[in-house]
C-alpha cells in the first residue's frame, strides 16, 4: 500500500485534496458568503451525517447574525445511492420569511438537495442558497442552481472530512478517493 493509500474496511482510498487545501477553500466559501449577505440575518440548514464537519468549520467563520439547524437524511447504502431519501431527523425551525443557506457535503445525483430545496420551499421561506464542499457535475442531473461550490471531483466514490463508507471514515481530515 503506497503511503497516501488507506484501507477503510473492505477497501483502499488515496488521498484526493489535502487538508490545507480543504481549510483554505471553506474560508473563502465562507468570505463570499459574508460579502453576499452583508447586512442580512441567515439560518443555515446542515444536512447530516456527512455535513457536520463541513459546517462547522464553515459556520464558525461566518461573521453575519446567523443560526444554524440539522436536518438528517440518508439516501446511500455503502457505495452507491439508494435513490431513495429516508427522513431521521425533520425540520424543527421555524423558517418562514427567512434566508436560508443548505450546507451539504457533496451533491451527487442533486436527490437529496432537491428534498431539502423542496422542503424549504413549503415553508415559505424568503430565500434559499445552496453550498456544497463538493459537487460531481458529471452525476446531477437536478437544475437548481448550487451558489457555492468548494470542489467539482469526478463521479468516483469519496470519504473523509464527514464523509463516511459504511459509517467510517468521517473522521479523516483529507478527502480521499476509492482505489479500484
Ligand atoms: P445525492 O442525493 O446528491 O445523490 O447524494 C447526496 C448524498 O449522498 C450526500 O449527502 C452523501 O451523503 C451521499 N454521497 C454522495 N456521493 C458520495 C460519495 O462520493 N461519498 C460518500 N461518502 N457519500 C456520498
């Protein structure tokens, strides 16, 4: 195993974009939307599991008068999404008449952001803005449009920095790829 390599259960992943990389694309993410919404009040909406990380370290750089909420779906089983979005953790906020910025992780077929934009959109919110750390143009297929993207990778599997395979992984604080 080559030293960038790592082994998560039954697989090996190589590391993708680096720490320092990641550190210096959440401030500048977090620097756009300070100049974007200067003046305004904003709740940001976190998509758990894998958001946690990315929006804490976004969050705490965020200089606006903010609040932050969860919501938890899951829509992956190991590898792959399922298609499907379960909800375990709902929407507990009242939202209405507010901005709002999604926190996702990564959008891959853009499913799950659809559910939480279709979401927002029934409670009446003012205006919704979408940030990801990672976007895999080559797998969205959903028009709405993502204000802010970190990093646009390939359509390969990734872990690490809140990203899981079958659980683990999250705690890696590089992104890695999936070695086939
Ligand atoms: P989508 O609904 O856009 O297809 O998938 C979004 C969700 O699937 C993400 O929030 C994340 O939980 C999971 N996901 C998509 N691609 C990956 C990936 O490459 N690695 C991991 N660990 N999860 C992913």
């Amino acid at each position: 195993m080559k030293s960038s390599e790592i082994q998560i259960l039954d697989k090996k992943f190589r590391e993708y974009i680096p720490e320092d990389v990641i550190n210096n694309k959440v401030l500048e993410l977090a620097e756009r939307i300070n100049s974007d919404f200067a003046g305004k009040e904003v709740i940001f909406v976190g998509v758990l599991n894998g958001s946690f990380i990315f929006a804490a370290d976004l969050f705490r750089r965020i200089r606006l008068r903010a609040r932050i909420t969860f919501i938890k779906l899951a829509s992956y089983a190991g590898t792959s999404s399922t298609g499907e979005i379960r909800e375990l953790i709902g929407w507990n906020e009242d939202l209405k008449g507010k901005s709002v910025i999604i926190i996702e992780d990564i959008v891959d077929t853009g499913v799950t952001l659809e559910h939480t934009v279709d979401n927002l959109i029934i409670r009446n919110v003012k205006e919704i803005s979408i940030v990801t750390l990672l976007l895999k143009p080559e797998a969205y297929g959903k028009k709405i449009n993502i204000d802010y993207t970190g990093f646009e990778i390939p359509n390969e599997f990734v872990v690490g920095y809140g990203l899981d395979y079958n659980g683990e992984g999250r705690n890696l604080p590089s992104v890695y790829t999936l070695v086939k």
